[in-house]
C-alpha cells in the first residue's frame, strides 16, 4: 500500500504560476493564458503556438507553456528539463517564481520516474524556502519512488512542522513509518488523521491494513467497508474493494443434489 498512496499523490503537474504572464511582452498575458487553456484541450496546437510564439520573443511565458503541452503529451523529460532551465535562468530577482518552477519541474521528473532528477529540482526549490510543506512532501515522494523510507519520513515530519493538520501528510508519513517497520507510530499517524479528518478515505485504507496485519480481520474489513460506502468512486475504494475481495470469508461448498433413483 505504501507505494501506491505515493504514486496517486504524485501523478499531477503542478499548476502553472500565474505571475509567468507579468513576464510576458506587451499584450502577452492573454496569449498566455490562451495557450494555456488550449493545453488542456489540444496540447499538440499548443506546443506548435507556444514555439512560434517563443520564436517571436515570447520569453519565459512562451516557453512555460511550451512545458505545461510537453507535460500534456506525456514528453516529460522535455518538459522537466525545459522547467528548470526556466528557474534557473529567466527569474533571477524573483525567488518564489524560482521556487515554484523547480517545483513543477521535480513533478515532471517523477512522471519521466526519474526520482534522482526529481529530488534535485525539489532540493534546489528547498534552497531557496526550506519550509515549504508542499515541496517537502513532494521530495518525500521522490525518496518513496526509491524506497528510501526514512527520508520520505524525514521530509514529512518537516512539513508537518509547518502545518501539523495536514492530513494527508499525515498518511504519507505513516504509509513511510509502516515501510520502515515503525508500526506504532504509523498506527498513531493514521489516527491522528481520522481525528482531524474524519472519514478520510486513505487514512482508513492504510489503518484497515494495519489491523489486518494485527489479526483483526473484522476491525479491518469494517474500516475498507466504510470507504466503499462513503467514497465508491476514490482511489482508496478500489484499493478497499480489492482487500475485501481477498479477505472474505469462504463460501461453504454447495450440498450435492441428490442423485435420481435406479
């Protein structure tokens, strides 16, 4: 299960900086966000409008949303690369742009699942805001992706030293203190996030098969049945329905009919 919570998190571009359009020529904040809108809709157009326009001298708006269609088809190296170079080079009086455009470029990396690259781009975003809880456990995701539980852990407990009623933060860091076999802690993680979330979908998944692991077959099959219930059609539902599947209770053999007479 640890992988998985780590993945459905991860599987988002981050959204586009708004700001970019300041940066942009003269009457180039609606081109951009025309560019932008057309990819979400037809990212091939786009990433043809985006290049002319670059060509024309579209600066780093241009060129950012030549990475938001490259992320839309899926050419997520182009785009990852193309994002860095953005904060690197095109922002340097402006460190929360910077900041932001690492971040979407860590994110490209992780849907490239190239999880070193990634925790370059998130580390140079931390350099520049080391609070920030949103890139911390957008790090933590990249260590998941190497199995590298303990600084997932690490990072997450960070974040949640800036926010401490994130609960999904929460999840993921018991989802990392389960792999790392630091089941207590998990186990208070998980709880901890229902209390400030009640309900919550993944919070109970991973608290269901804790109690599963613990011998509580009833306890665990009541927590994956509350999310099919309460969220049939989330991420954590499936993963419950398919716990539920595996753990049910055999089905006594049919009687055998009675044979006809001779």
């Amino acid at each position: 299960m640890h992988r998985r919570l780590f993945l459905v998190a991860s599987l988002s571009m981050v959204p586009f900086v708004p700001a970019i359009a300041n940066a942009a020529p003269a009457g180039g904040a609606a081109q951009y966000e025309q560019c932008l809108s057309r990819a979400a809709s037809n990212p091939a157009d786009a990433l043809r409008e985006a290049s002319e326009w670059q060509k024309a001298g579209g600066g780093p708006a241009s060129e950012h949303c030549e990475a938001v269609a490259l992320v839309a088809l899926h050419r997520y190296v182009e785009a990852a690369n193309k994002l860095d170079g953005l904060a690197h080079g095109s922002f340097p009086n402006d460190p929360g742009m910077r900041r932001s455009l690492f971040d979407q470029a860590g994110n490209a990396w992780l849907l490239a699942g190239k999880p070193d690259n990634a925790i370059g781009s998130f580390s140079a975003a931390l350099s520049i805001d080391p609070s920030d809880e949103d890139v911390l456990s957008d790090r933590a995701r990249a260590d998941a992706m190497k199995k590298n539980w303990g600084a997932a852990a690490s990072d997450l407990s960070a974040a949640l030293l800036v926010n401490p009623d994130r609960a999904d933060l929460l999840v993921l860091r018991g989802s990392a203190l389960h792999a790392l076999g630091r089941k207590k802690e998990a186990l208070a993680d998980y709880e901890l996030a229902l209390r400030i979330r009640p309900g919550y979908p993944d919070a109970l998944v991973e608290r269901g098969n804790m109690k599963f692991e613990g011998g509580d077959i009833a306890g665990a099959r009541a927590d994956w049945s509350q999310i099919v219930l309460s969220s049939p059609g989330s991420a954590a539902a499936e993963s419950a329905r398919q716990q539920l599947a595996a753990t049910a209770p055999a089905k006594p053999p049919a009687p055998e009919k009675p044979g006809k007479p001779r």
